[in-house]
DNA sequence: CGTCGACGACGAGCACACGCATAGGGGCCT
DNA sequence: AGGCCCCTATGCGTGTGCTCGTCGTCGACG
C-alpha cells in the first residue's frame, strides 16, 4: 500500500510518515506542491494525503491537474481550518475526501483505508475528446467554448462514441448501448442520428470528429476532428 | 456511550451489536426506519449507524426527519454501493460520516468513536445555488433576500435537487429520493411538483432555476437561474 | 478504366409519448 | 368542520424518435 504525503510541517510530516509506515504504509513525503505534484506523476500509489495550504502549487491545483490528467488516484485532503474550506467545494475538486484539522490519526488512517479501498474510480465528471466535452452528469456538450443542445438520444450516442475515443465502434454496437441489447429494428437509425450529431457537432464548426469506417462502423477522432 | 444501529439486514445488525458492545458500547438496534426515527426520538444516543436502504422510511429521510427535528445526534450513515451515493449528497442532508459497505469492523469502530467525540455539531449546512439558499435543517428556503413557503414535498424535491446543482436527475431518482426507493405510483407527480416549485421559486421572480430536459429528467441551474 | 452493387447519406413526414396544465377528491391535522 | 396538502386523473400541445424512399458515394471486380 502506497501512500503520497503531501505537507509543508515538517513536523506534521514526519509525524505522519513514522505512524503510517508503522501502520504497514510504503510513504512517500513531499513538502510543496510542486514537489508532491511531480511524485504522484512519476509513482503508481494508492493513495494520496494533501494538505491544502502549500508553498508554490496549493493542495486545491494539485488535486484538480492530477485530475485534468485524467489521473484518478484517491485523494484525502487535509484542510486548516474548516471555516473557510468549504467540504463540498473540496470534493468537487476531486478529492475523494477530506479531514479537518487538526485531526487524530487514527482517524486518518481509517479514511485513508477507505478512500484507498474504494480505489481509483473512473470519474463520470467530464469526457474530454479534443475540443469536444461531454458532461454525462449534467448532460452537457461543448464544442470548444460553445455549448451544444442535443436531445436524449443524440446525446446517449455521443456520449457512448466519446467513451471509445478512436475506436471504431460497430453499429450493432451502437444499438446495443444506445438503444437495447436486443433492438431488431432497422439498424438504419443509427445512420440518422449520426447524420445528427455532425450536424449539431461538426457541421457548425467546419469539423470532422465523427468518421465513417465503411463496412466496420464509426470512429470518433480522439484529436476531436 | 449509547449507540443506535439501524438497519435492516439482520445478519449484520446482529454481529454489529455484538461487535459494538464487546467495545463498551451500548447498542440498541431497529430493523426499519420507522422503528429507527421512534427509538432516535425516544433516546439520547451518542450516536446513530445509518443504513441508508430501508423498509418504508429511507436513511436519507430519517436523517432529515432528525434534523429537521433539531435533533443533531452524531449519525454515520452506512451506503450500499458507492456509486449511487454521492458522499457530498450524504454529508449535506445532515450525516457527519458516512461509510460504504463492506467495510471493514475497526474502521466503523474508528469512525463511529470519532463522530461521536466531535459530538453533536451544531447545523452550519445551507446549500446555495445561485442566489437561492436551502437550509435543510431549518427547512427554509430564499430566492435572494426574500423567504419562500414550502410545503414539505415541495421543500424535499427542491433540497434534493440542490444538492445536485447543475446536475440531471431523473425522474425516476427524483422518485426514489423524495418519495421512497420502491415508488410504483405514476411518475407524473414529480411533473406536478416541479410546476409548483416553479410557481414559487421561478415564476414570481421571472427566473428560471429548474429546466426540463425532455427524456432525461431535471436539472436545477448551478448559477440558480 | 468502366460498370455494377452495396452501403451510407439525406430529407421529409408521421405518430406518439413526454411533459405541461388544471381540476378535483381524499386524507390528515388543527 | 374547515383548510391545507398530497396525489390522481385527464386533456392537450409539441418536440422527439423513428420509418421510408431516394440519392450519392465508395469499393470491387472484370
């Protein structure tokens, strides 16, 4: 079990490596965020504790670029003072929870056991294919900066094409994610609402993100088009 | 230290009392959120362990109903899957912990000691969505500087909607959420509903926080229209 | 290099189900 | 007994999904 410490106390930060290497932790210790950035690059861990407070890159950048790049490991945040550390503003960053301080550390740890057991998940938040944003949760599109209405179903077959990014993805496919496993209508459908979807998302933009692959299916260009 | 355990599957209810009392606690157990809310009425507990799947009443609705109450008893709420569940959903309605099942013994042990030697916090939480403000707790709600008069649906499906700000929620977890997980009346109540909330939230104030999104649900405006 | 066949693009039209609106009855509490 | 709230029931408009027929285009093969 890995575990990325993230904390200008050198104290604190002692502290916390000789307990949890005690507790059976592999520990890792950076003391500024640029620092603590660099390391969750470079290693596989299981789990990272950030502080929020940091010299140079604070805890919230580092949390929200892990994030931006795609980079799922779970995240304890620690943060000074609860006043003005607002909880919900912390997870939405990306943590997968968070810890006021000060705190005991048996507390710690259960939490870091539990963030680390639930794993990496693969958060819905966002799907990023070049230019082009997919948000499944609020059921939103963006082509650059300009937001695109699409209906349920057109969004349903985006949002499935933007989770196999490059990939070519068959009709049957298609119908099987988008419509039911067991659709026997006219497979035609799924025709028209690519003729749709590039109306609404390449059209418009003198783009090509959706490409026809003759005989195999279709292919949502990972540059975006 | 007094512990309530609420929970429905009797298996783990059991070995929980006898796991919690062979560590000094005090267990008293309900199988049902009816029995639950009574016995938390009743008592004085250091704290609660909240299931959150229940027979007739929800743990998401005993716990409101709980602070609703003015009853701040430190409660750990216990989720069945963690991707059904948004933590930040569970801390906002008034839980102070929550946990996902399978957990492990000790780390309940942990949480529930931390919790309840925190105690009873007094109620901070008001959701803000734009310039619309809920206080769960209080069960008020104002569009800007002026108060709006909720009935209690009214008032459960709006707290429940912004507690996903800009997020989709469907009909059918609108549904789950403020009417019970095994709903089987018609849907359209929640189209009722969320015309009498725009008659009282929108309307009067030539907004728009609520928007439809035909086939796919919900979504209340994360800027509050 | 030309022809033919198959697959996909396209446009328009139709049906329907989804969501909106409103009214009214039943139950609970005061 | 009255009022309030919750839910059911029904009609209505419209956006949405889907069908269908035709046209265009790619690719294979002689």
């Amino acid at each position: 079990m890995r575990v990325l410490v993230v904390d200008d106390e050198v104290r604190l930060a002692r502290s916390l490596r000789v307990g949890l290497e005690a507790e059976g932790f592999a520990v890792d210790v950076a003391n500024d965020g640029t620092d603590g950035l660099w390391l969750a690059r470079e290693n596989d861990y299981d789990a990272i504790v950030l502080d929020l407070m940091l010299p140079g890159i604070n805890g919230y950048k580092v949390c929200e670029t892990l994030r931006a790049e795609q980079d799922w490991t779970p995240i304890l945040m620690l943060t000074a003072k609860d006043g003005e550390w607002d909880q919900v503003e912390g997870l939405d960053t990306g943590a997968d929870d968070y810890l006021t301080k000060p705190f005991s550390f048996p507390v710690l740890v259960a939490r870091l056991r539990a963030v680390a057991r639930r794993g990496a998940r693969e958060r819905p938040t966002e799907l990023r294919v070049g230019d082009l944003r997919v948000d499944p949760a609020a059921r939103r599109v963006w082509r650059g900066e300009t937001e695109v209405e699409l209906t349920a179903r057109e969004f349903s077959m985006l949002a499935f094409l933007a989770r196999h990014p490059g990939d070519v993805v068959s009709k049957r496919q298609i119908l099987e994610a988008v419509w039911d496993v067991d659709f026997d209508g006219d497979p035609n459908i799924v025709e028209v609402y690519v003729r749709h979807l590039r109306n609404k998302i390449d059209r418009p933009f003198g783009r090509q993100a959706i490409e026809t692959l003759r005989g195999a299916g279709y292919r949502l260009r990972s540059d975006g088009g």
